[in-house]
DNA sequence: AATTTTATTGCTTTATAAGCAAATTAGTCT
DNA sequence: AGACTAATTTGCTTATAAAGCAATAAAATT
C-alpha cells in the first residue's frame, strides 16, 4: 500500500518547485518532505525526482505519481461530500414497512412534509402482512415499521405505541350510530364486511369471537380496506376497524366508530417498531419522529 | 486527509463480514481493526457499520466509504504496473539529441536493435546545431546528446569521448586517394565542397584554415551531408568531414579519408553528453550505453 | 569566488498504530 | 428463559513511523 502522505508530500514539492516550499504549505520540517520522498522512490523502486539540483523536477515517474495523487484527491473529494451529503442528510434512501390500515391521506400529507423538507431523501414504503412487516424490520429490510397488534417478538423493539382500539365503524345514518357502545353479540345479525383471513384485525375479531362465544357471520370479506371503507360509507353494512382506517369520514362526520364490551378489542395498539439494537440513520430517525408525532396527533384528534 | 488503514481495514471487515476474520486476513489484532474502524467513524463524524452486531452491516455511509476504498485500490494497481512498465522499461520515452553528422544506416542499425529489445519505449531523435543541441541538453530537452567537437559548457558533462578527426574525403580512384597524409596547402586547387557555414565542422575548419594560414575556395556549399557525400562518391570533388559521415564509404573502399598536417582538424572530437548532474532514466541510461559501444567499434572499425 | 537558498543526513522526540488481556455484548442452543 | 459461544470494545503497554532540530552538502545567483 502507498504511504499518503509521501505521494501528498511528492506533490506540494513539484507542484511549488521547491521541497522547502513545499514544507511551507505543509507546515512540517523540510526533512521530513525529503525523507518522505527519499522513503516513496525507495518503496517503488523507481526515482521519481531529479536529484541533485535545487528546484524540483519530476522523472517520468515522478510525473506518473504526480497525476496519480491528484486524481486520488479529486476522488476523495467526491468520497467526502457524499459522506456530507449523507449527514446532512442530502441524500440517502429510508425504507418504511407499515400495515395497509395506516395508508390514508392524512399520513400521505404528514410525508409529503417530511419529503419536502428533505427533498433529496427517498422514502421507500412497503405495505405486507404484520408477520411479514415484522420479518422485514426484523431482517434490517425496513428501517421503521408501523404495525398494528403486533405479537410479542424479542427482536424487534417498540419505540412508540398508541392505543388503536378495533371499533364498530357506522354510517352515521346508521340506525346503531347513535349507540356509545356495542355488544359483540348485538352485531350478529348486521351486515359485516370485514377484512379476509390473514389480515391481523380478522384474527384479532377471531380472538374476540372465541372469548365472547360469539361469531360473526362477515357478508363480505376483502384484502382491500378501501373497499371495506366504501362497504359502510354507502350504507350498505357495518365493519370493525381501527379507528385510523376510517379517519376521513369520521373526522367529516359521514361515519362513527363505537367502541364495543370485547376487552380484546379495545387492547389492541400501534406500534412504530425498529429492530432490536439497531440504530437508525439520522434520515430514518427523523422520519420516526414524524411518524410518531403523526400517530399521536391523529388519535387524540378521533378521540378527544 | 483519510487515512488508508483505516478504510482498509474497513473494507476488509465488511467483505469478510467480521472484524475477527479481517484481523486475521490483514494480521493484526482485532482491537486494531476495531479502533481504526472507530476512528473513521470520528474522523467522517458518520457510522460506517451498525453497531451491536456480531456481523459487520455497513450502513449507506459505510457502503460509500466501501465502494470509496475498493474504486481507490484499482487505481493504485494502475499506478503501480504504470511504475513497474517505467522500471522495466517497458514504456517510456527518451530524447535523443545528435548532431546531422551521426545519422546513418550503422546508427539506424544500432537504434533498431535497441528499439526491438524495448519495444515500448520512444526514441526521440531530434538533429540541430551543436549550439542548439547543447541547450536542448542543458534545459533537459534532452536525455542525451551526441555531439562533434563541443565548445567547453560547464554544465554539460561528457559522458565520453571518441577521437574523431576531420579527414579530407575522397574518392577512391581520386588522384589524392593514395596520399597517407595531406597538407591543408595542397587541397587549395581542388574542388572542395564544405557544409554551410553555421555547422560546426566548418567553422573548425576556418579555424584550420586561419592556425595555417591557408584559405580554402569551397566550389560548394551545402546543408546536406548527403549532398556532400554524394559530391565527393560522384567524383566531383573532394570534401573535409569526420570519417563517420562517410563510414559506409570507407568500408566498401569505395571512399577514402585521409588525415591531414592539421593540428586542430586532428583534434577534434566526439562526445555522448547529459546534463551536468542529470540522473538519467533507466532506458536513457541503456540507450546512451548502446551509443558509446556503437562510437567506439565504429571508429575501431574505420581506423585500425 | 562568495553568498544565498535548498536538499540531505544523523539523532531525538512525538504521534500513531499494534498488541495483549479483560470486559462487554449479541447471537445461539438447549 | 438461561447458559454458552463468538464477536466487539476498552484500558493499558509496546512498537513503529513520522516530525523536529541541527549540521552538512550541494547548486544557483551575484
């Protein structure tokens, strides 16, 4: 490997003709800048400079460290600036995994925020099933993650969490809107449209069915929440979901949410999660922060 | 400036994925490649790997940092077989300065043999008067120079010197060709053609002409060696040049030079000069070699 | 030829990296 | 969940590389 600093010192010298010069700018003993030199032709084997004569003048190898030396600095320069870049965060790429109940337009403008004001900042987002939301925070594939009853996992840590209980969403012409609270078992006979089998709010729903003895008999179930969303919103049925799913029109008053008697039901939580021990970059730090001040707003704003 | 150890270290862990076996690949103590890994990280003011792992993960930073290093490798190979092509001589390019008298087909003979040997090095030969062909010398447009008769310079040093005497060239069914030794008196009536005035060996043979007293007519003047050569093989007349001019002549029988009674024209020599202190290239070095074994068996060959 | 400026060399001091051992931490395996 | 294993980090010492200083040598300038 080639001493640095004995190519840097190479360079000054010929550059300002003179090793004493040289030893100027460098703010070192003019003996070191000789001895530098002496110790790089030694090491290459090859006279780099003309010895024997006062102002410096490079042999042909001498000119090939030269030239070789300043392309090193160019590209250490441009090394730098994207180290730079990456601290101040100029640049660089986050990765968020978060459930499909959290995509909503207000989310949307809480991002649109952040990405204006980090403008070269790439926020990848992905949406999957919470297990696989998990793997992929777990696995360092996502920075963040924003998950819904997530299970116990010792490798993943929560760094927020906010109660999201799962709630019986209504049109507000509904003839139960007006209720403050319902029974599982007065739900039985509405028209239910919830999510299909493997989503995590069907099998907390399921968990909430066995506890209360109580089943429910869904009219249509969907891998879309939207769907789901327009279900209720046309008057067409009833659905349980967490609160933030139908923000829009609770907020618009077009739709209720009433919280029901299922202890399982009214547990359930957000998590912003990150994997054990891991440390965000500062980009993705700050995007958590986000996120969290997000989560936060958003519930106090439902449930004042 | 970034130090080399320390990026190569990191380089080193992040391919073998563990500072362990980057400390056993690199032979040196694993807390060695930790604290210098440690220490860029200060230096950038950046993480480079994620901490509190067992395998290394580099973060974006690192990544660059890893790229950094491994684009900064290559380019120190190129530079070091660019250094080993100049040790060995496998390129490169000498200048070689001589005066017009030395072209000819035993030089070009010689230049192609060491040419082939080292067929990626550049001969330069550039032909001017001696006057020019000493500052090409002592500005170090040069490596070499081969010169007749040199005025002295004290920043030119000889590297060697052949005796190569002006000789009055005939010939050889010309009526002098029998004479072993010529008064400059008795050339007066002949049909003389001489190089320019401005070359070098006429102005030594006005110096001749005035030590004795004597003024040659020359019936031609020209700037072509050639011309004279071809002057004198035609019969036309005769000429006063250094045997070597004519050295295809001379060994075919065809030409013959005969010696005058002139001190100074029998002084006169050859020199293969440098710089005063100038530390050649190798290959100049090889080439001014082949060029002093190349005068000296020359002139053996003409002068037995 | 004398003077000034520059480069080199010998020796000492200082700064940087290496080494070793102990402590800590993360991942793995019952 | 706890014990074990394999890795990293930290404190301290030793070795190595570079810097500094002073004296000497060499080259350009006057």
């Amino acid at each position: 490997m080639i001493s640095d600093i004995r190519l840097r010192y190479l360079y000054e010298s010929a550059k300002l003709e003179t090793m004493r010069a040289a030893s100027d700018a460098l703010d070192v003993a003019t003996s070191s800048v000789s001895r530098q030199i002496a110790e790089l032709e030694k090491e290459l084997g090859i006279a780099l400079i003309e010895r024997g004569r006062r102002r410096i003048r490079l042999t042909e190898a001498g000119e090939a460290a030269f030239l070789y030396y300043r392309d090193k600095i160019s590209h250490e320069e441009a090394f730098l600036s994207r180290i730079d870049e990456l601290k101040n965060m100029r640049s660089g790429d986050i990765y968020l995994a978060m459930g499909a109940a959290f995509i909503s337009s207000q989310f949307s403008e809480m991002l649109r925020e952040f990405m204006e004001k980090y403008p070269n900042i790439h926020v990848h987002i992905l949406t999957d099933t919470t297990a696989a939301l998990l793997r992929r925070v777990r696995e360092d594939e996502a920075h963040v993650g924003v998950v819904f009853a997530m299970p116990k996992d010792p490798k993943i840590r929560a760094r927020m969490t906010v109660a999201q209980p799962l709630k019986v969403v209504i049109n507000g012409r509904h003839r139960l809107a007006r209720k403050s609270r319902l029974g599982l078992a007065e739900l039985t006979n509405e028209n239910i449209g919830l999510p299909e089998e493997g989503f995590r709010i069907r099998q907390i729903i399921h968990q909430a069915e066995q506890e209360q003895d109580v089943f429910l008999k869904a009219a249509m179930t969907t891998n879309s929440l939207d769907l789901l969303v327009d279900f209720v919103s046309s008057g067409r049925g009833i659905s349980i979901l967490p609160e933030l799913v139908v923000q829009r029109g609770l907020l618009s008053g077009e739709l209720r949410a009433v919280a029901t008697d299922s202890p399982i039901l009214n547990a359930t939580e957000t998590y912003l999660i990150t994997r054990l021990g891991r440390q965000l970059p500062i980009a993705a730090h700050r995007l958590s922060l986000s996120i969290a001040a997000y989560l936060k707003n958003a519930m106090q704003a439902l449930s004042p």
